[in-house]
C-alpha cells in the first residue's frame, strides 16, 4: 500500500513536470511569433533546454516509479507490527526524496543556463571589468548548480537513512533501534 502511494505520488510529479515542459516550450514557440528580439537566441534556446529538462525528468519519473517507490516506502524486513516511528520513517523518507527531487528538476535549469549565457558573454566582452564580473558569475552559478545536484541525490538516494536519523534524533525508535 505504501509503495504503491510512494509511486503514485512520482507518477504525479511526472505528469506535472510533463505539464510543465508543454507550457515552458509553447513559451518558446511564442516568443519569437510575437516580433520579440530574442538576443542571440540565449532565450530561445533557455526555453527549449528547460522544456526538455523537465521532460526529460517526467520521463525519468513516470519509467522509475514503481522502483523508486518500492524502494523508498518499503522496509528490508517488513515487521508485525508498524510502530510510529516506523510509519513516520517511511513517509518521511517520501518526503525527502520528493524534495530531492524537486530540487534536481525544478531549480537546476535555471542557473545553469543562465551560467551559459555568462560564459558566453565572458568570450564576447571587450572589456575586463565585463569579462571578470561574467565569469564569476558563471563560476558561481555553475558552482550553485553542482551543489543543487549533489543536495538532491543525497536526499533521493539517502532519504531513508535521513528519516531514520531524524527520528532517532526526536526520540521515535525506528525500525532497528540498537540502545537496547
């Protein structure tokens, strides 16, 4: 039951982000039919990377998640008897992994494309004031993205030993307590 609640919930955030790349790409189709400049085809090209990231990540979710729901809301050993701690574990585990998740395919587009655009703007710039302030920027942002990344696998993939420690932590005993 859980692990098919876990999966529902993925499948939903697929179809959502499959939602979300139809509108952003129709943005882009947009854009250009309304007699816009888009300068150097950056905007254009944002709009499509973006679109085909989240598609790209409702594929992902929509393929992985049944796996990723067993995973996640299912116990090694199922016990007897669910305690407290053991059912707030799991679904907080969901929880985390959700946000994972969320943090990979929501806020990751963004700066790393405006990263590009910096980068682009750091070979195109006359002078050095220009060219510094563009290339710490893409340093920064592209910086912002590998720790974006990195926080969201660490929560999809260690989200059931992130609950776990939490509960601990609030005094729930979780599935294996070892305090004796």
């Amino acid at each position: 039951m859980q692990s098919q609640l876990a999966a529902l919930l993925l499948r939903l955030m697929g179809v959502y982000c499959l939602i979300r790349s139809i509108e952003t790409l129709s943005q882009g189709l947009v854009i250009p039919a309304a007699g816009q400049v888009v300068g150097s085809g950056w905007a254009f090209a944002a709009i499509v990377v973006s679109a085909a990231w989240l598609l790209v990540c409702a594929i992902a979710l929509l393929r992985f998640a049944a796996p990723l729901g067993n995973l996640l809301a299912t116990a090694p050993d199922p016990p007897e008897e669910t305690s407290i701690g053991e059912s707030s574990d799991r679904w907080m585990a969901v929880a985390f992994m959700v946000a994972g998740v969320v943090l990979v395919v929501w806020e990751t587009p963004q700066p790393l494309l405006q990263a590009f655009v910096n980068l682009s703007i750091w070979r195109s710039a006359a002078d050095s004031v220009a060219r510094d302030s563009a290339l710490d920027g893409a340093l920064f942002l592209l910086g912002l993205v590998l720790v974006r990344v990195i926080m969201g696998v660490i929560l999809v993939f260690g989200a059931k030993r992130i609950a776990t420690a939490i509960l601990r932590l609030r005094g729930f005993p979780g599935e294996k307590d070892t305090t004796g």
